[in-house]
C-alpha cells in the first residue's frame, strides 16, 4: 500500500513538472509572438504624398514605433514606377502611389496589397499647355509632343483623354518624362503640352510655365491615390501595418482640421511653396475606406493595360486589395 501511494506521489510531482513546463513554454511562445516586429520600415512617397510628408514633418510614424525600437527610414522618388521596382527588391514595405504602377506591378508578379486609400482628389491630373500657346482643345494637339511620366496614373489620364478627344496614342508624340522636367520642357518649347498631377500642376501654374487646358474633374479619370504594402512584410507584421495606417489616419484628421498649420509643415518638408499644395489640400477627400468607384477606376486601368497588349498577366482586380488592417483599426 506505501508502495502504491509513493508511485502515486510520484506521478503527480511529474505531471504538475510536465505541465508547468507546458505552461512556461507556452508562455514564452506567446512572448515571442507579442515581441515579433522588424528592426526598421521603409516608407517610400513623393512630393505628392501629402499625408505622408505631414506625418513625416510631425515626427508622427517615430512617435508610434520609437518604444518598439523600429526605426523609420523615408525613400524619395520621383513617381510611382520606381516604387514598384524598390517593392520588387525588399527595399520598401510602404508606399503612397496613384493607381496604374500597383495594377502593373500585380501583373508583373509583385506581391503587393492596396491597404487603404491616401485621398481622392477630383482634379489630380491635368494636361497642360504654354501660357501663350494656340491651342483651344485636346484636339488641337494634334501631331505635337506631349510629355508625362510613362507608367504613372497621368499617363492614363493622357490616354484617356485623347480617346475622349477623338485622338489616340499615336496621333501625338508621347514623351517619357519625369515631373520635375516638365517646366523646362514647356518653357524651352520642346513640348506643346504635359499631363501631370499635383502638386507639379500648381508648380507650374504658379511659375506661369503653364496653364490647365483639361483635368480629371471632367470625370474622364479618377484620380485617387493609394497606400500599398508589400504583402510578405504586412502578412508578417500586421500590427506594425495596422499602426501604419492610424498614424495616416491622425494625420489626415490633422490637415482636416487644422488646413493652414498642414499647409505650412508640407511645404517645408515637401520644399515646395504653400501655393503649390494649397489646391490638393483644400479640394481632397481624405476618407481612407475604399469605396466601389475606387475599385471601378483600378479595374479601368487593368482594362487599359489589357487592351494595349502591356498587361503581363491578367488577375482578378479584388486580389489587388487587402482591407483587413483597416478594418482593424476602425473596429479598435
């Protein structure tokens, strides 16, 4: 009988043992999982990415990742084409662009995720003409030289409005050019005309380089922007996405409610005078939520792509965009 009592003393002593271990050890697992977060994130904007620069000016994004140790590192680029290629190569993780360099880059195999929206603004892009030049319409640009940045939603826009204007592609001259080349190209005559978006649109009304012969507020394109996430990083880290995305929303509430402070913090960081944002400022809806005609305007841009032969593959639009952080967040 002692014997048997032993055994059994000796029996629970090894289960409590086993089951402490699998306790502590589930303990440090989870600790594990709530400690898991990059080392850095790598934001990538341009000077049109207006929350961001806000966000940047106010220290907003260090603010929420400093007691996690993240650093926060910017990238600079000039449109979004380059962003998709710095996507590809692991060297950014977020990223604010229009809508035509993540449908292209999902057709090319880049795993990226439309997270949110960065604002919808009527008028974003623009074709513009010399002040002094001859021409009343789209249509009189017939033959002439037109630059955008191909590849970039403006480009779409161009497209778009010729095809509106009874013109196609190759009734013009299309040529590649980046947006900060533009008032150049206007005032040494090289161009007749150049398809943009803001702030390069003020920037070169207000140098009186140009002056607006049409824009998207026609409704011949809808000019939204977008914030994307390379999806291996946002699938890894999904807090640190969703954090992401309440440092845009604070400071989208920021330039709502307080437009003059916002426009003075954008246009020092962005190195741009206050007038050249003040448009995009004052005309954007800054609600992040995807909307249906978002969809729609992304679906037309598939569709361009599709039809010019420049798709490299074709996919599902609704596989483009991942809403669970933002509603993460919304329902926090």
């Amino acid at each position: 009988m002692k014997k048997l009592k032993l055994f059994l003393l000796l029996l629970v002593s090894l289960l409590v043992v086993v089951l402490a271990g699998g306790c502590s050890s589930g303990k440090v697992a989870e600790t594990e999982k709530k400690v898991e977060k990059p080392k850095e994130i790598h934001i990538a904007y341009q000077n049109s990415s207006t929350i961001i620069l806000l966000a940047k000016a106010k220290g907003l994004y260090e603010e929420e990742f400093a007691k996690d140790g993240i650093d926060v590192k910017y990238d600079l680029y000039l449109a979004g084409p380059p962003m998709i290629e710095a996507f590809a190569g692991g060297r950014a993780d977020f990223a604010n662009t229009g809508d035509m360099p993540p449908v292209s880059a999902r057709s090319a195999g880049v795993d990226i995720k439309v997270i949110s929206r960065a604002g919808y603004t009527p008028g974003g892009n623009a074709l513009l003409i010399r002040p002094d030049a001859p021409y009343k319409s789209v249509a009189d640009l017939k033959g002439q030289k037109i630059a955008v940045p191909i590849g970039s939603s403006a480009h779409h826009y161009l497209i778009l409005l010729l095809k509106q204007s009874g013109l196609s592609a190759s009734d013009v001259s299309i040529v590649n050019l980046p947006a900060t080349d533009h008032q150049a190209a206007l005032e040494t005559n090289n161009v007749a005309a150049v398809a943009t978006w803001e702030p390069w649109t003020s920037v070169l009304e207000n140098a009186k380089a140009g002056k607006i012969l049409a824009d998207s507020s026609s409704g011949v394109k809808r000019y939204v922007g977008v914030f994307l996430a390379r999806n291996e990083f946002a699938q890894q880290y999904p807090d640190v996405t969703t954090r992401f995305l309440k440092v845009n929303e604070k400071a989208a509430e920021f330039i709502k409610n307080h437009p003059d402070e916002a426009l003075e913090l954008i246009a020092k960081e962005s190195k741009l005078p206050v007038s050249a944002i003040t448009r995009t400022v004052k005309t954007t809806d800054w609600d992040s939520t995807i909307v249906a005609e978002d969809i729609a305007g992304f679906q037309q841009v598939k569709d361009f792509l599709k039809d010019t032969k420049i798709l490299k593959k074709d996919f599902d639009i609704q596989e483009l965009f991942d809403d669970r952080y933002l509603k993460k967040l919304k329902q926090s």
